[in-house]
C-alpha cells in the first residue's frame, strides 16, 4: 500500500467503545433514581419497625426520605448534563417519587403523629377520632402528592396562573419532594419523639392538610433549575453550597427544619404579594381591551 494515503478503518477499528460509553451513561441517572426508591423503601421499613420504646425508627426514616430528595435531585441534574434524558428514565422517576415522597411520609406522618398518641392524655373517644382524621389526612397528602406528579408528567412546559416570567424559574405547586422534606424536617427535628399531646396532632394534621393544598395548587415556588455551575459565578455558588452543606452537617435538625419551612412559605409569600399587586393594578375591564383591539 501507498504510505502516503491513510488507512481507511475497518469495521473492527471503529471507535465502538465510545458508543458503549455513550450507551452506559443512560444507566447512571437510573442509580440516582434506584437508589431514591431504595431510600423509600428503608423508611417504610424504619415505620414499620418503630415502638414508643424505640422512637429513633422514626428519625431514620425521616433521614432516609432527606437522602431520597437529595438523589432525587442528582438524578434529574445528571440526565441534563450528560443529554441522557428518556422517557423510561422519566416514569422510573415517577413511580420512585410516589414511594419515597408519597407513602413513606404519608405513613411517617401518621405514626409519628396520630397512631402514638397515649389514650391518658384525654379521653379515648378523642384520641381515637385523631387517630381517625389523621390517617384522613395522611391519605390526603398522599393523594395530593400523586395528583401533583401525574399533572407534571403531562405538563410540557407548565405556566403558573399568577404573573410571573415563563420558564423553569418556577414549579406549578409544591413538588412533592419538598413536601415529603417538610414531614420529614418535623420529624428530624424532634428527634423522632412521636407527638403526645392533642393539641399538637391537631397542628400536625392542619399541617398535613396544608401540605396537600399547597402541591396541588397553582402556586409558585422557586425550582432552583437556573442555578448554573458553568457560570461565572460558579465559585461563589461552590461556596454557598459548601456553607451549607457545612451547616447541615453540623446542625441538621435545626437547619433543615427552618429550610423547610422557609420553601413552604415561600409559595406562601409569593401568592400573597401577587394579590397585593393585583389589587393596586386591577386589570382593564373588558370594555377597555375591546376598544384597544379595535382601535
């Protein structure tokens, strides 16, 4: 053969272990995934293993659902950043959220805060209509919860009704996860000692049933989807992050308690200040839009 023209490759000599790669990182966002399901799973278990003599079941779980958020989280940033986003990858996310962030603080919920309630504190008649209307409201956070998945899956690009820019900036109602973060940052931060007043699981439940409200309204609440590392200031963002996380470490159940609440609010805030505004600029009647058309 001439040395002076190349060799053209053979098919043996085709760059086949980049198409392998290629084809293996659709697998990591599904581990982020697998593993999300498999914290839900432990804190069912952790549910079902708890005793009024042993409460720190219940702080387990509340810490397996914390990490099943945090994989929740990576698994849906990995697909973006390495383009292996599919349609399999998104129903195994579905499904996982529905046993992490659906029926693992649902029935977290409801054990730590109704099914433990000792019958002396008041009459049993009491406790046990407690018990009854908590479990009510634990089914309806988990309702709730589902709704909300099943209105994002078929949401192409969901839009917020009240004002603000389109995009990702925003989620249509709570996501499910912070949800689950909120019962699980209660639970955290008590320590996984159950309720033993009434008056608290009255709370607890007015809680629950906020928690559901608030996922399946149209509320906004930030999404944290334009947070970008490649950025300029991606060192500044690497330190708040670090600061953080250092935070947590150290003070987790404080910490994640008032984060929790913060997120919850915030949705609160946010539909507050838009009422406000709404009602300082009222819209044009439609008298006044008609004769714009036309004119």
């Amino acid at each position: 053969m001439d040395p002076g023209v190349p060799e053209t490759p053979t098919r043996r000599e085709q760059p086949r272990p980049s198409r392998r790669l290629r084809k293996g990182m659709y697998i990591l966002p599904s581990l982020f995934t697998t593993a999300n399901m498999a914290a839900g799973y432990y804190a069912i278990l952790q549910v079902t293993h708890a005793l009024p003599s042993e409460p720190w079941h219940y702080d387990y779980a509340a810490k397996a659902i914390g990490f099943a958020v945090l994989f929740d989280g990576l698994d849906g940033r990995i697909a973006r950043m390495t383009h292996t986003s599919s349609d399999f990858g998104k129903e195994l996310d579905s499904l996982a959220d529905i046993i992490a962030f659906g029926v693992a603080p649902a029935m977290l919920a409801w054990m730590w805060g109704f099914r433990q309630l000792p019958a002396a504190l008041s009459s049993p008649e009491i406790v046990t209509k407690l018990v009854q209307f908590g479990a009510i409201a634990s089914f309806l956070f988990l309702m709730a919860g589902a709704s909300r998945l099943a209105r994002f899956n078929i949401s192409s690009n969901p839009q917020p009704s009240n004002p603000g820019r389109p995009g990702k900036k925003y989620f249509v109602g709570m996501p499910i996860p912070a949800g689950a973060g909120v019962v699980a940052a209660m639970v955290h931060f008590s320590g996984g000692d159950p309720i033993s007043s009434w008056w608290t699981a009255l709370t607890w439940l007015l809680m629950l049933v906020a928690l559901a409200y608030l996922m399946v309204s149209t509320w906004r609440f930030y999404s944290f989807k334009d947070i970008d590392f490649r950025s300029r200031q991606r060192f500044q963002l690497i330190i708040v992050f670090g600061a953080l996380f250092a935070a947590i470490w150290f003070f987790s159940q404080k910490v994640l308690f008032v984060i929790a609440l913060l997120y919850m609010f915030s949705g609160v805030l946010w539909r507050l200040q838009w009422i406000f505004r709404r009602k300082r600029n009222p819209p044009p009647p439609p008298a006044y839009k008609e004769a714009s058309q036309t004119s």
